[in-house]
C-alpha cells in the first residue's frame, strides 16, 4: 500500500481521524514533530470502535465518510518513520501491521481535495463494531467511550 517513491516524496500532509486528533491521547506527538494543522477533512471510508482507539477502511459504499483533521508534516520522511511506530504499522511487513499507510485522497471542508497520509486499519484486522456517524470526536463526546 505503499505509493511508488514520487508519490510518496510529494506527500507532506497527513490525515488523521482518532487519538492523533487535537484534544485526544496522542496528539502529542505530533505537536512534538511539530506537524501544523491545516483543516477539517473527511475521506470516504468506514470507522469502527478498536475499544481504546478507533481504525478506519475505505468505504465499499458512497456517501460513507471518516470525519478527520489534516496536518503538514515538517520532515514527512522522519516523521513518518515516528508515526509508523506510534501506529503500529512496520512497512517491511503490512500484512502483520495493525494498520496500514498509504496515500487517499481527502475532502477538506472548503470541498477542495488533496492527497494525504492515511493510516487504514490492516487487512488482517477481523470485523469490528461501526462508528456510523464516522465521527470519532462527535462519538466520544457523546460518551461512546468503552
């Protein structure tokens, strides 16, 4: 899932759409990569409750969205290489990663799209219950945390 390395050399944005969000657990580290957030986007895709953190598909469907934010990676090679980690994503072997990077076209909320970073949940990952409003932030908030 990996994009060829001109692709993936043009790429400095990054979506995100769980615990790396502003507010949650982990969006520390990005704040320590120094990534700038850019703006509110969504993909198409599917989210699905992890219990402690949520993974998204792509969607098989339309008008099936993953609600998220975008930000600018400041050194998108080395901090990829962190967020690799963080994601439990080993790139020499996807098929045994949790989740999965690669590049998906992103809706931010001025309609515009741009390429980002994506990390979907791995193909191994067995079926999970759905988050339907695709919204981990509205979710939470709700208290829908488990």
């Amino acid at each position: 899932m990996i994009p060829e390395p001109a692709e993936a050399a043009d790429c400095c944005l990054l979506f995100v759409y769980g615990t790396l969000l502003r507010g949650f657990e982990l969006h520390h580290h990005l704040a320590r990569l120094g990534a700038r957030f850019q703006a509110e986007a969504k993909v198409p895709g599917r989210l699905f409750d992890l219990e402690r953190y949520p993974g998204a598909r792509p969607a098989d469907r339309e008008q099936e969205w993953v609600h998220g934010e975008v930000f600018e990676l400041r050194q998108p090679a080395a901090d990829l290489e962190v967020l690799d980690e963080v994601e439990g994503f080993t790139p020499g072997a996807p098929e045994q990663s949790e989740f999965v990077r690669a590049i998906t076209a992103v809706v931010v909320n001025s309609g515009a799209r741009q390429s980002c970073w994506i990390y979907w949940l791995g193909p191994g990952q067995g079926s999970r219950r759905q988050i339907a409003s695709g919204d981990y932030a509205e979710w939470r908030s709700r208290g829908a945390v488990t």
